[in-house]
C-alpha cells in the first residue's frame, strides 16, 4: 500500500500510474485546503507520515521542510520531480507557476 486515503480517486492518473509501476494496492488521499501537513499537526507527529498513514506524499516545500527539521524526521526527499504535459516543461522535470494579479491591478515586474 502505497499512500491510505480519506477519499478514493479511483480516476487519477497518478494511482494508475503507482499501481502499474509498483505493483502494489495504491490509494490516494488529498487535502484540498492546505498544500501539506499543518505545522501543529507535523510538531505533534501527527501527519500521515508518524502515523504510518502514508508511504508517498506530494506537498510542498515548507511542510517538507517542517518535517525535515524534526528530530527523527519522518519522511525524506525522494529527488525526483513530475515532468508536466506542458509546452513550456519541454519534456523535462521542471516547476514553474504562473503569476497572476487582479484584473483591475497595475502589474508591475520582478527584478531589476
């Protein structure tokens, strides 16, 4: 078992994807409201990681961080990343996010 979920996404890409690779029952559990464990949560040892809940965990870099600085940290970086079906990617693993402002802002630029 690769990751135990709170809701079945029988339909995602992703678990098909695990269980073929994997060769093992896969289940995916998302969070919609944070981008990973909550600091009070990750300072008790009470994320999916210390319980045993999860084996596989996709979040972003502060909770991992969070995580890392405990101390008998409870998950590791597995150094890989996703390669995105996105032009801009180029078929290589890359992260990028888009930027964006209200509509009735005045955008401005970074850098110099």
């Amino acid at each position: 078992m690769v990751a135990v979920a709170r809701h079945q996404h029988d339909d995602a890409p992703i678990v098909y994807v695990l269980q073929v690779h994997c060769g093992c029952g896969v289940a995916l559990a998302s969070e919609e409201r944070v981008s990973g464990p909550e600091r009070a949560s990750v300072d008790r040892s009470e994320d999916p990681f210390s319980r045993g809940e999860a084996d596989v965990g996709f979040l972003c870099a502060p909770t991992y961080l969070r995580l890392r600085e405990r101390e008998q940290p409870p998950a590791e970086l597995l150094g890989v990343a996703p390669v995105f079906a996105d032009e801009r990617a180029r078929g290589k693993p890359v992260y990028f996010c888009d930027v964006i402002v209200r509509r009735d802002s005045q955008p401005g630029r970074f850098g110099t």
